[in-house]
C-alpha cells in the first residue's frame, strides 16, 4: 500500500476512518514495548495530535486506558474491537 502525505485508514468495518498528514514520510517508526502493544505486534509511528482526523465515526469509538497510571489512550471500533490510533502516555500532544 502506497503511504501517502494524507494517509487514510479504518477500522475492519469500516465504521471509523482516520486521515493522519505524513509530510515527511513514515518517521521513527518503531516496535512499541508495552505488554499490551507487545500483544497486539503493535508497530507504529508518531504524529502530532493536529495531524490525526477523525473523517467518519467517532461515535464509533471506544477507548481504553492502561490499568497502571490511565494516561495512554488506545482508541478501538466498538463494533469490529480493532486498534486504530492511540495517544501517547509521555506526550499527550503526539498520536501513533
Ligand atoms: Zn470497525
């Protein structure tokens, strides 16, 4: 799949799109070392909350925060239960 500086993407029903802006490319992107990312395979990539859009189905969205310090948001598809986006614990201003 082509990566794109407006790059879509959804959940697996396609209830919740995203268009997150990528002007310089994929950047550090990384294998995250969370339990719950180390379960998930999770490997991602950083944004700055500006650049993430939720085009359709916010309402479509659950969250979960982690059991330790609650400050890490992953955000899931109520319907489908598939990962989409989360808001980083140390910098709340920064999406992956
Ligand atoms: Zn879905």
């Amino acid at each position: 799949m082509p990566i794109f500086p407006k790059h879509g993407a959804r959940c697996h029903c396609g209830d919740v799109i995203l268009e997150r802006a990528l002007p310089n490319w994929v950047e550090s992107s990384r294998r995250y070392d969370r339990s719950v990312c180390k379960r998930k395979g999770e490997i991602g990539f950083s944004i700055p909350l500006s650049g993430l859009r939720i085009v359709q189905g916010a309402a479509w969205l659950t969250r979960y925060q982690l059991f330790n310090i609650r400050t890490a948001k992953h955000c899931f598809g109520k319907v489908c239960g598939i990962y989409t986006h989360h808001q980083h614990r140390f910098d709340p201003n920064v999406y992956a």
